[in-house]
C-alpha cells in the first residue's frame, strides 16, 4: 500500500514534466504576430448610374426663345435615347420610355450608362460654341434622319426655350430655334466629328 502511494505522490509532482502544461489557460495558443500589413488609401465609391425607369423628369414648362438664344440659356440637359428603327429590328434593347419634353417621349436604349446628362456651365459653353458656328453646317441637305440625340434648353425660370435633336449616323439635326447656318438641318464633316467628340468626352452616348 505504501508503495500505492509513494507511485501515486510521484506521478502527481511530475505530472507538469509529463504534459509540458501546468493548467488548462496553457493549452490555448498565443497569436502569431502577422505581417505588417501596408495601408493602402481608401478606393472611392463606384459610381451607380441611374437606370432609364428611375430618371427624374425636368421641368416641361415650354416658351421657346426669341433674340439670342445663348445669352439666355442657363442649363443644358442631354438625352440619348432610342430610334424607332432601333427597337423595333431589337425589342430586348428597349427600356421605358422618359417625357424630354411636352409631346416629346422616346424609348430609352436599356444598356446606356447615361441616358440623361446635365451639362456644366463648362460644357454648355463649349456646346454653344460649336453649335453657334456656321462651319458647324453643310449646306446640302441630308435625306435621312433617324435622331438618338437631344439637348434641352432652360432659363433662370426653368423653362424650356429650345432644343437640338441630332442624328450622328447621317448628320441631320433639327434647332429650336434655329443657329447661324442650321437652316440646312445638316453638319459639316467637321461639325459631326466636334459635336461626337464633344458628346463622348461629356459622358454622352452618341451612336
């Protein structure tokens, strides 16, 4: 029995040679220290374009201008949208159709980022400085029209004094009211490649 014992009291006193641990806190294991890790600067939001079916309408009151259609205008808006030849040869394409202005609802073009553009004061004066130019037009008449572009424009009273609807494909617009040389409802070469470019670098969709 002694000898009992004696095993037993031995055991016990090494017991925390045997296990390498003296109470349960032991067993649990210590972090390991990570890698620095380097701080990189926060990436801005990505930008959520609106879709056509949630654009807000602007202001339909219409008075359209007389004199100096520029000196008067104080916002631009830009819409590209849908020709009727364009959804019915592919009605997927379609989106729901936005009130430009009174009478004047078109089919908004489902995969365009930007259906609605609200020019700066910036932008609107370089619009104006093209579209106001004479050299902006050619003089013989385009046949064809098939418009997917339009800019609306407001006065300080928010109302629509005008607007300019333009087809890229063959260069036919019509101007309400008219600019210095757009009688012929037709852009230069020179005139088309400016507006485009214009257009591309505001954000616009110009098919």
């Amino acid at each position: 029995m002694r000898l009992i014992a004696c095993l037993s009291a031995l055991v016990v006193a090494l017991a925390p040679f045997l296990t390498g641990c003296t109470n349960a806190s032991s067993h649990e294991k210590s972090p390991v220290p990570g890698k620095p890790v380097a701080k990189t600067a926060d990436k801005p939001a990505a930008k959520v374009h609106p879709k056509p079916d949630t654009l807000t309408t602007e202001p339909q009151i219409t008075h359209i201008a007389a004199g100096n259609l520029k000196t008067q205008i104080t916002r631009v808006v830009s819409y590209s949208y849908l020709d009727i030849e364009d959804y019915e040869e592919d009605t997927f394409s379609r989106a729901p159709t936005f009130q430009m202005m009174p009478g004047f609802s078109r089919f908004m073009w489902k995969y365009d980022p930007h259906p609605k553009v609200v020019l700066t004061r910036k932008q609107t004066h370089r619009l104006l400085t093209i579209i106001g130019s004479p050299k902006t037009y050619d003089p013989i008449k385009s046949a064809c029209r098939s418009p997917r572009n339009c800019f609306c424009f407001y006065n300080k009273k928010k109302e629509i004094i005008g607007y300019y609807e333009v087809c890229f494909e063959n260069g036919r617009l019509i101007a309400v009211p008219e600019f210095p040389g757009s009688e012929s409802c037709t852009l230069s070469e020179t005139g088309l490649k400016q507006l485009r470019r214009f257009c591309r670098s505001a954000g616009i969709t110009a098919r």
